[in-house]
C-alpha cells in the first residue's frame, strides 16, 4: 500500500504539483499496480545480469565519431519554443528568496 | 484514382506513366482526409504546404524523366511525436500545444528524401502512453471499422488513417504494443522492427530502451517498402544498429515451404473465442503453405507486465523531466519561485496517465526501492529475452495473437489502469526483448471487428517476417 503522505513525497521528487483529489487517486492506483508488479518477487533472480539496453555485437568503440565542429541551432532557433526569453536567455522566476 | 485503395507500387506505375501527378495525389489525398477527419480524429493538424512543396518536388523529376525514388508520391501521416521541422509537434499533450520543432527526425528526413509527402501528424496517447487513444489531451481517435470503439493505441490516430484510407502509409512508434496493438484493432499491417533498425533521433523520448519507429500500411509489402526507406545506422541515436538494411521486398513472395513456427503456448490463454477462433484459422492456414508448426514455452511471460511497468515508468520519469516550463511553450503563470513553476507547470499540463507514469517510476528509482524494483526488472528483462532466444533455436518465427479481445468500446476501461495494461500482455514482450514483431490481419468477428495475428522473429530477422506476413496475407485474401 502506498499511503498518501508518500504520494506527497514523491510527488515532490518530481516536481509534480498534485491536487488533494488527483493524490487520493494516486495512491489508490500505484497501490494496484504495486500489487501486480510485487509478483515479480516470485523469481529468482540470483546470478542474472541486469538488462539495461538492447544490445547487439559492435565493437566497442564502433559509435563513437570523430569531434569536429558541426554547424548547431541559432540561438534564436534554441529559445524560440520557450515560453518567456529575454535578450536571446530563458527568462525564468527568481531562484533564490530574499 | 483513390486514394483510399492506392499502394505504393500502384502510386509509382501512375507517376511514371503520367496517369496522375504527385500534386493531383497529394491535393486529392488532402482533401478527402480534411473532409473525413471529423469522423475518427485520426489527425490532429495537416500541413498542406509541406506536402505540396514535396509534390512539387516529384513532379519535377517526371518531367525530367528522372528515375522516382521509392516513396515518390506517396500519402503518409507521421504520429505526433515525431518531430518535423516547423510543423507543430504536440505528442497530444498540452505541454507541448504550441510547439514548433526545429529539425526533423531521421525517419522523416529519410522518408521526405525518398519522396513520400507527408500530409499531417496523427493523434496518439499522450506521450505515446495508452492503450485506447483516450489519454489524448485533444480528444480521442475513433476507430474507423466501428466508431463507438478505440482505434487501440498509443499510434490509434496512425492506424486509423491507413485503414480509413486518408493515408497510404503512416509512422507510428512502439513501446509497449503501441503499433501492433492498434493495427490488429484497426485492421491494418503495423511493423516494430528490431530495436535499433530505425533512429529514434526526433522520436519525442518516452521510454528510451524500449522505443521503435514503424510503419502502418494496407499490404505487407508496402511496409516493407516504408521500413526500407527509413531504416539504418544514424550517427544521431548511438542505439541504432549498423547492420546493413536488405532489400525486404526482394524476399517477399518466395515460398513459405518448411519455416518453423512455434507457437508459445502462454499466449494462448485468456483471449476471447472469437480472436482465438481467427488465430487458429490462420495458423491452419500457414501449416496448409507447408510450415511446420509446434509449441513452444517462453516461460518468463506471466511477469512480463510487472517488468514492462517498472522499467518503462522508470525511463518516463527521467525522460519528461526536461519539460519543466523553461524550455518548450506551456510554464504556469502563478508561481513566484523558479521550483514553484516547475512543479505547476507539470501539474497543470500533464495528463492523467503521464502523471500516473511519472509518480510510478520516480517511486521505483527512489531512495531503497531502486534495487527491489528497477534493478530486479532489469534481471527479469535478460530472463524474458534468453526465453526468445532460447526459442529461436528451435523455430523461424513465433505467431500469437496480437490482443487478447478486439477494439473495445471508448470509456470501457478507462477508470481502471491495471486492466489497460494487462491488455498489452501479448506485445510488451517483443519490446522489451527488442525483436522484430508485428500484427498482420486475420479476420474480422462477426460483428465486423478486426483481429491481428502476431508474427515474432529473432534480431534483425525481418525479412522471414515479411515473407511469412506476406504469404499469410496472399493466401487469407487479408490486403485492403
């Protein structure tokens, strides 16, 4: 069971802004699937590798590429979807209180 | 000409002999579709004046008698969350309402380079995140074959323009099923190829590792014609895989005599008579074209959800932290302090479903809980993918069906995540080993609904699946 007061918290660790309602739910609902996802417990897993990506045979350095400079966005392009900017920076509220 | 029954190969024969001009499709094409759209909701906006531009473009190299490349004319629609250089890309989220790429990802510069036009992007699930298409944050697809039901998802809106015929061809992208789940529902061809066969570069990032781009089509071959032309190493996504890309539809139409089925017999369980009653038929169907059919345990599957869960809301809780009101359009506006907005403009702009998936994967990467969960799926993950490997030794391909139950209707499950998710029970797998699989049509229920069968080959193995797909089409009667 996941309590509300959790849902709170993480909540918090990912900068979600919840509604009393919307964190009744969710601790209704992550609870449910934590019950499903508590049957992977059934497995031993001893000794296994994690699998972390799919992976295929390629030599080990096979991605990587040569560093040479590369033509990149305007600056005008980089900031154009922002919703506030200011002399071509993202403009955002204060980060520090006084 | 119409192109609601238009193939690729029909489109090029037209152009070459000047039956009809890249632009004549490409008006007529859009027409019909802005026409038809109020019906299904199947595109969320067009883009009139690419397409035309790329028209113009094919019409030039007919009149100079110039050979046509291999999508010349061709009608597509792009999901929504794949980027096109200044034409609104939303991913049906409000987050992103406003947003106007700057680039354009590979498989979009890849398909315009071959010639295909692209008339409009595609509602999908926000995100790519659902099962149905009502996690849209601008209304839900209605599934062409019978309006009252989901078109399935994530890609329902590109699924539903291939089967309504306001489209030749379109992209989707698979996480989960989000291809093959709506293709079965809709009736159509839809193709996850090996992960890695096609960059993600401009494929909004949902769930990194498990993340493909794919075709829908009326007819095997014309996926094959579509994977082809957006497939290949690119040095923009350092997952996407070197090996060479085949000539698929060189394969297509060569005898399907002595391949080796293997049917898993855990995803035999839990479907409804009527999708059990059409997969069986079309398995009779391949062993009468001389395959050789046996059963075959992939004994990992049962946890296969409870893994897909973990890691894909883990990836999700990273992967859409970058929206955080700075960068991309929608930013709360009554927050005093940099965190204040942050935190509000994901509130206020986030569907359920995203939310849903971001409190679960930031709760499973948390402080004590990253070993007994995301750490424990990995291992399960290894475990799922040597069960197909294990099996690859013994056969050239696994058929299942695609969805246990057909198109079901729009609200029926909505209130009740666990079962949305447990209905993508037999495509998670595939993802998550990272194989190439995909659903072919096999039939309709009585009431008129259509059933996909699965085909599942080992990495890189597309060409057999094509070649199985394509013959299983032929012989069924099976292409739109």
């Amino acid at each position: 069971m996941i309590t509300e007061e959790r849902v709170r918290y993480v909540a918090g660790l990912a900068n979600l802004t919840l509604s009393d309602r919307e964190i009744h739910r969710m601790a209704a609902d992550l609870s449910g699937i934590l019950v499903h996802i508590d049957k992977l417990n059934e497995i031993d897993t001893e000794g296994v590798e994690p699998m972390a990506q799919v992976l295929f045979d390629n030599e080990e350095t096979a991605t990587l590429r040569a560093d040479v400079e590369r033509p990149s966005l305007s600056n005008a392009d980089a900031v154009a979807n922002a919703a506030i900017t200011s002399g071509g920076y993202f403009k955002v509220p204060k980060v520090i209180e006084r | 000409m119409d192109v609601r029954s238009l193939t690729i190969d029909q489109i090029r024969a037209g152009l070459a002999s000047k039956q009809f001009s890249a632009a004549e499709i490409t008006t007529s094409a859009l027409e019909f579709a802005q026409a038809e759209n109020a019906k299904t909701n199947a595109y969320l906006h067009f883009c009139p004046e690419r397409a035309l531009a790329s028209a113009a473009k094919i019409d030039e190299l007919v009149a100079k008698g110039e050979p046509l490349p291999l999508l010349a004319g061709v009608p597509i629609g792009v999901k929504d969350v794949i980027v096109t250089k200044g034409v609104r890309t939303t991913c049906a989220s409000k987050i992103l309402e406003k947003y106007v790429p700057p680039y354009n990802a590979t498989a979009v510069d890849r398909l315009e380079a071959a010639g295909g036009i692209i008339l409009g992007k595609t509602t999908c699930d926000e995100f790519a995140m659902g099962s149905s298409n009502e996690n849209s944050a601008f209304g839900p697809v209605r599934n062409p074959a019978a309006l009252d039901r989901v078109p399935g998802g994530s890609s329902g809106g590109s699924a539903a323009v291939v089967a309504q015929g306001t489209a030749v061809v379109s992209l989707g992208s698979d996480t989960g099923g989000s291809i093959r789940q709506p293709a079965s529902f809709c009736g159509v061809v839809g193709v996850t190829p090996t992960y890695g066969r096609v960059s993600r570069y401009g494929l909004v990032a949902f769930a990194s590792s498990l993340d493909h781009i794919g075709p829908f089509s009326r007819n095997v071959a014309d996926s094959a014609t579509l994977l082809k032309a957006i497939a290949g190493r690119d040095p923009m996504d350092a997952t996407s895989a070197f090996a060479p890309v085949p000539d698929y539809n060189a394969t297509i139409g060569q005898s399907i005599k002595g391949l080796r089925l293997g049917l898993p017999k855990e995803y035999f369980v839990g479907m409804t008579s009527e999708t059990a009653d059409k997969v069986n038929k079309g398995i009779k169907l391949l062993e009468s074209l001389g395959c050789a059919v046996q059963e075959v345990n992939l004994p990992h599957t049962e946890y296969a959800i409870a893994t897909y869960y973990i890691i894909c809301t883990a990836e999700v809780s990273s992967n859409l932290a970058r929206f955080d009101g700075v960068r991309y359009t929608a930013r709360s506006e009554k927050s005093d302090t940099l965190s204040a907005m942050y935190s509000n403009s994901r509130g206020e702009n986030f569907g359920a479903e995203a939310k849903r998936r971001i409190m679960l994967g930031t709760y499973v990467l948390s402080h004590g809980y990253y070993e007994a969960y995301y750490i424990k799926a990995q291992k399960v993950r290894n475990l799922i993918t040597k069960d197909f490997a294990a099996a690859f030794e013994k056969v050239d391909a696994l058929i299942s069906p695609v969805s246990p139950f057909p198109a079901f209707k729009l609200g029926e499950k909505v209130d009740d995540p666990v079962a949305m998710y447990l209905s993508d029970i037999y495509t998670i797998t595939g993802d998550l080993a990272g194989i190439p699989c995909m659903s072919v049509p096999c039939g309709n229920t009585q009431d008129g609904l259509p059933i996909g069968m699965q085909i599942l080959t080992k990495h890189f193995g597309e060409e057999t699946m094509f070649r199985l797909a394509q013959a299983f089409e032929t012989a069924g009667g099976f292409a739109g």
